[in-house]
C-alpha cells in the first residue's frame, strides 16, 4: 500500500530505486526553483519585446502618413486598430487565466503580434519606391542653369528618382522593469529608422534634395518592423516548454513531499494534475462577480478616470512628435529620440519612487488616495504652462502672408498667385517649399518667381527670383534655396518646452503607481485579476481605440496645405497653421485632465469616507497597511495573467 513520506524521512532517503531497480537520487526542490527562473525570465522578455513593438510603431505614425500620403485620422484608425485584437480575448483570458494554460497562451500571443509585425511590413515592397512630391524644372541652353518659373505649361508630377543603383528591486521588479525598458529602445530604435531614408540600399541618398526636417521625408520605417517581429518569436520560444504552472518559492518542500509516496522499498513521485476547465462552471458566475464589480463605487470612479487618462495619454503618444515637429522646428527623428532618452527614463523613475514612498511610509489606502490626487492637481496645473511655450506661424507667401509689396490677384482659383509669378504657370497643387532671401517661405520655387538656377540636390540654389525682395538686392534680384525657412524663435522655446514636459511627467508618474494600488484594494482578492481586466478593457474601449482618430480628425482641421498624391487627391498634410494646431492639441489634452482633476478629487472623497479610521475601518486600514509591501513585491508572482495590464500600460495610464 501507498503511503505518504514525512519531510524527516524524505531527508534520511537521498536516494531511491526506480521501478527497474536502478538508484536513482530524489530531485530536489530546486529543480522547481530553476523552472520559475525560467518562467521570470521568459515573462520580462515578452514584457519586453510587448514595449518595444508598441512604442516603436507609436513613433513610426508620422512616417506611415507620409509614406501612403494619408490624413492623421486615418493614422488614427491605423493605430486604433491595434486595439481591436486585444478587446477580443481581453476579458476571456483574463477570467478564465487561472484555469488554462498560461504559458502557452503567452506564447502563441507573441507570435501573433510576430506575424503582425512581418504582415505590416508587405505594403513597403508591394508599391514599390516612395517618390517624394517636387518642381519640375525646364533646361534652359547652359549645362548647370534650370527654369523653375517657365512660360510653358508644366503639369509638375512627381519625377522618379534617378539615381537608383543597381542592387536593391526583486524577481517582480526585474519583470515590470523589463516592461519599462522595453517602450524606451522601441523609442530609440524608432529615432534611427526615422533618420534613415525609406528606400535605403536602392536609391543614392546623396542625391535627394530634402532632408529628415522636411514634412515630406520618410523614414526606413519597415526596418525597424522586421526588428520588432523577430523579438516577438523569439519571446514566444521559451513558453512553449513551460509546465502548466510553476510553484512559488517556499512552496517547492511541501509540494514535493505531499507529492511523494512510498511503495515497499520504491519511492515515486507524481506529478500534481492539471486541473480540468469547465467552460460552463468558469462562466456561470461571470456576471455576478461583473455585478459586484460595478456595485463598488470606488471601482466605478477609477475606471472612469482611467478612461480619461488613456484618452489623454494614447492622443499625446500618438501626435507628440508631429507636435514637436511642427511648433519648434525638430526633425520627426530628434523628436522621437528625447522621448526615448528624457521623457521615458524620467517616468519609470518617477513610477519607482512612488512605489518606494508607499512601502518607506507603509501608506493606507486613503493616505495614497491623498497622495494621488495632490500630484496630479500639482501636474495639471503646470501642465497649462505649455500654452505659454508660443511659436509663430511659419510665414508662407500666398498662404499664411501677403507677397512682398505685391498684390493679390483676385481670382478665387489663383488664391497662391501674384503680378510676379502669374506667368510662371505653375501648379497650384505642389509643394515643394523654398526659402527666399526675404525669410518668406514659397511653396514652390515657381511660385516665388525664380529663373534660373544653380548646383543640385540638396545644394540647389534658384537666382532671379521675381517675388522674393532681398535685402539691398530689391525686387526680383534676389535668390532662394531649398527647404522651408527656420523660426528661431520657435528653436529657442523648445528647451524650455522640453524641461517643462518633463516635470509634469515626473510629477505624473509619481503619483501613478499609488494611483494603480487603490484598484487592489478597493476590490475583493478573488475579483483582482478580473478587475485588471476590466479595466484595461475599458482604457482600450473607451480610450486607446477612439482617442487617435478624433485627435487625429481634429488636428486635420488646422492643416493649411494638403499635399498631392500621385495618382491624384490628397495626400498627407504638408502646413499647418502651427496657432491652432497648438490650441486643438493642447486643449483637448487639459480638458481630459480637467476631468480628472475632478474624479480625483471624488475617489479621494469616496475612500476616506469607506475607510475613515474609526470602528470597524480602523481593522479594515491596518490589514491593509500589512498586506502593502507584499502586494507590492508579489502581484506579478500570484497573478500573472496573458490579458492582465502590463507595466508599459500601466505607465501611459498615470501620465
């Protein structure tokens, strides 16, 4: 007859005959230890490799609108998109994560987004080159002079590159911070592509006449997706060999003995069963523990505001660059960059030192409720600073100023034309912007009048310019290079912007995970994992999904000249008027936060009142007190679960 070895014999019996008679030595608990390692390890790589892909096509959004000439709110479809996967099984898997195998599911999570990642790339090398949208000038006699102005009618299609070649804190804390780490690379990686031209390897780059400063560059920004699918496999390869569950440290003893039994002079050791899903016993108690979810009043409010929040924070991740681009004069790639190595670092540091204070203090519920509430308040009112960071309009003749000294036709259709270039017939519908000695951008360099022209490139220098009025040259003698004309202004208030977005995320971020704390103990322990769920299915629903499309929607209205595609229409936004652009972005950006500010204060009130310290409370408030610092360490150890909410998610919630 089986029966049960004690902890005292399972020490004095290191070895043990196997069933053909051999010796074998008992496996010792530490073979579960180097499982869970595994486990550790394999998790903060996908939490990781998660991050990193996320953030990554974040700040490709620019590239993608230029690339297949696209609004910003069909960017914001795009990007919103992303949601839709994840709202399928969010809920799914996480009430029913404890009863599947978890492992596997995280594995076949990641090589979906993998085949994402390789699937988006597709488009890139199904239309061939990206031929970027410019002049097309007529040779005069001489070798190095070309007419931009010309009598004769020019239809002004974009030309075709010709200068192609040939050949074309603790195991929990080092899995979070896998997850922060993970967004800031992305961001980074992003920066490097963006820097990179699209076609690179099959065009001669030297040769191009625009620069990552211009809105019509385009970075290599399939590059960095084939980066991004090859992390995703290789994450989903550990998981596939992973058990059903691993045993947590100080579990591992008692386990193995209560797994062990003795049989005459042969010891066996079997495995604990893998328990059986019922489909219909998990699902029949979906909608009460739903009803008690939504009865918590506190619950109630904190979903609320963490719509908000995602509202707020999806709209700043998504256009942040294409703001820094247009307001202060920085390439797409720079913007990205400081993003990267400033804004990002400085949010998980602000994250980590929140969780720091609640465990230095042993913080209750109402104390961080306080905490919270004050830090945002605090960072909401620094935030309407960004109002003061002001930057002029980028002057455009013909479209956001007069000509020079010259008067308007009058004609509606020839709203871009002057008395200096009205016989230069030149396309209404192009962009390809120089700069005149006057400061004074033009659209194109017929539009400024100019008739000759020398070098090539990005060296080209148009001359004679009919409606650019230089200095001491006076009224078409002046000349006029390629590009857009700098407002130093604007380059001088970036830093000043930068260090003022960096405070408020700091100060955000120190309040967020305090922030994300009052959710665990608002609700019962078995509904924890459910609520993460709910949660960040209402952040995606009612925030991460909407929220691109009308900031995009929005930010289109203030878009003054809409480039061409080459099969006709319009393409990607080529002007904006930089003042309103700044007032639709930035007001809709506090007006969330005002809101916020507002369920703050009510989540503040609610708390203290259910967990006021006297009577019965007083218990309620030092349990929770004790229950703090574990918490804290061991949330990812109880429930790690494929749809619970990530760091990296967590993070864009608290800024």
């Amino acid at each position: 007859m089986d029966r049960p070895i004690s902890a005292g014999q399972l020490k004095e019996k290191s070895h043990f005959q196997d069933n053909d008679g051999s010796v074998v030595p008992v496996k010792t608990p530490c073979h579960n230890c180097s499982k869970l390692k595994i486990f550790l390890g394999a998790l903060a790589f996908s939490f990781f490799a998660k991050g990193f892909s996320g953030s990554y096509m974040k700040s490709m959004s620019s590239q993608i609108e230029r690339r297949f000439e696209i609004s910003s709110s069909i960017v914001g479809i795009i990007d919103g998109s992303f949601e839709i996967g994840n709202l399928m099984v969010m809920v799914l898997v996480s009430y029913l994560g404890p009863r599947v195998h978890r492992p596997k599911i995280i594995a076949v999570g990641c090589l979906v987004m993998s085949l994402g990642a390789f699937l988006s790339v597709m488009p890139q090398f199904l239309m061939g080159r990206y031929n970027y949208e410019r002049i097309t000038v007529s040779v005069d006699n001489s070798t190095t002079s070309v007419s931009a102005c010309s009598s004769a009618s020019s239809e002004g299609h974009p030309v075709t590159d010709a200068m192609e070649t040939p050949s074309t804190m603790e195991n929990v804390g080092l899995v979070r911070s896998s997850g922060m780490f993970g967004p800031t690379l992305g961001f980074l990686l992003g920066s490097f592509c963006a820097s990179l031209w699209v076609d690179i390897g099959v065009v001669d780059t030297d040769a191009i006449s625009i620069n990552p400063k211009d809105t019509r560059w385009v970075g290599a920004w399939w590059l960095g997706l084939l980066i991004c699918g090859s992390v995703n496999f290789i994450a989903s390869l550990p998981f596939w060999f992973l058990p059903y569950s691993v045993p947590k440290e100080g579990e591992n003893q008692t386990q193995k003995i209560s797994n062990l039994s003795v049989q005459g002079d042969h010891c066996k050791i079997d495995s604990p069963a893998q328990p059986q899903l019922k489909f219909s016993e998990a699902v029949k108690d979906f909608l009460p523990a739903l009803r008690k979810l939504f009865g918590n009043s506190i619950f109630l409010v904190y979903i609320f505001l963490t719509i908000l929040q995602y509202n707020a924070l999806v709209g700043i991740i998504t256009y942040e660059t294409k703001f820094m681009e247009q307001q202060f004069n920085v390439s797409v790639a720079r913007a990205i960059f400081l993003i990267g190595v400033i804004l990002l670092p400085i949010t998980i540091l602000g994250m980590f030192l929140g969780g720091f204070l609640i465990k230095k203090f042993k913080l209750h519920i109402t104390e961080m409720a306080k905490f919270a509430c004050i830090t945002f308040v605090a960072a909401y009112l620094l935030n309407l600073l960004y109002f003061t960071c002001s930057c002029e309009v980028l002057q455009v003749a013909g479209l956001t100023t007069p000509y020079s000294g010259i008067e308007h036709l009058s004609s509606t259709k020839n709203i871009y034309m002057a008395s200096c270039n009205a016989d230069c017939s030149c396309n209404l519908d192009q962009w390809d912007p120089v700069c005149g000695d006057d400061g004074i951008t033009y659209m194109t360099a017929c539009f400024a009048g100019c008739k000759s022209s020398t070098g090539t490139g990005k060296n080209m220098v148009f001359h004679n310019c009919s409606c650019v009025e230089g200095q001491g040259h006076g009224l078409g003698n002046s000349s006029a290079v390629l590009g857009q004309c700098q407002r130093e202004s604007c380059t001088k208030a970036f830093p000043y912007f930068l260090a003022l977005q960096t405070a408020c995320a700091f100060i955000l971020a120190l309040g967020g995970t305090p922030t994300y704390m009052i959710m665990f103990r608002s609700v019962s322990p078995d509904l924890k994992s459910f609520a993460v769920g709910i949660e960040t299915l209402g952040g995606r629903v009612l925030g991460g999904l909407p929220a691109p499309i009308y900031f995009g929607a929005l930010i289109d209205e203030t878009c003054l000249k809409w480039g061409t595609k080459s099969c006709g229409g319009s393409g990607s936004c080529r002007v904006y008027d930089t003042k309103e652009f700044r007032n639709v972005y930035l007001g809709l950006i506090a007006g969330l936060r005002a809101g916020c500010c507002v369920l703050y204060i009510v989540l503040s009130v609610l708390i203290m009142k259910r967990f006021k310290p006297e009577g019965k409370e007083v218990t309620d408030i030092k349990n929770t007190e004790r229950s703090t610092s574990k918490e804290l360490d061991t949330a990812n150890k109880k429930d790690i679960l494929p749809g619970a909410r990530t760091l990296e998610e967590s993070e864009e919630t608290r800024m």
